[in-house]
C-alpha cells in the first residue's frame, strides 16, 4: 500500500472567453477541496495550451485519499457536474493520481 502523499491532479479544456466564470467556480472548488482534508491546492493555467488548466490536490497519503469519497456530499457532487459543464472536450477531464517516491539516500 501507497504510504506517502497523494497528488492528484484534473485537466480541464476550457472556452477561453469563458476563463474568468471557471476560476470563480474553481475558488467555490477550493472550499470543497479543503474540506475533504487535502494539504493544499491550486489552479493552474497551462502555459502552452490556451484553455487548458490543471487543477491539483494533495492527501496527507492515498488513504486519505480514498477517505475523501467517505465525505462526497451532494454539494461536491454538484461542484462536480458544474465543472464539468464548462470542459469542452469529448472526453472526460483527465484524472491523475500520483503517489510519493520513496528516496533512498
């Protein structure tokens, strides 16, 4: 089992005049997030894709990770669909999860 921070991270494809009304809705996302126990969390833009932008979360570990979906409430699952409203690829946003390298010294 996966003992050290998770980082998880959603790419979304947005209209790029509709940039502005995203990053509110990722402000509202920013609560939610905290909520659900993450150590931190940001929005990015991505500098060589117009539209594009990264959201990413970090867990303590991948159990708390998995936790989080313990306390999904039905406002999450409304934060959810409203984020996706704005994606305009054909896909889903794209989910990563990543686990921490141990490092041996």
């Amino acid at each position: 089992m996966a003992v050290g921070p998770a980082m998880i991270s959603i790419e979304y494809q947005i209209h790029p005049e509709k940039s502005e009304e995203f990053k509110k809705l990722m402000a509202k996302s920013r609560k939610s997030r905290l909520r659900q126990s993450t150590l931190s969390w940001s929005p990015f833009n991505d500098a060589e894709h117009l539209g594009k932008f990264v959201e990413y979360f970090v867990f303590n570990t991948w159990a708390d990770y998995l936790r989080r979906f313990d306390r999904f409430t039905a406002e999450d699952l409304k934060m959810q669909e409203e984020r996706h409203r704005y994606h305009i690829d054909s896909h889903l946003p794209k989910i990563t999860r990543r686990v921490s390298a141990a490092i041996i010294d």
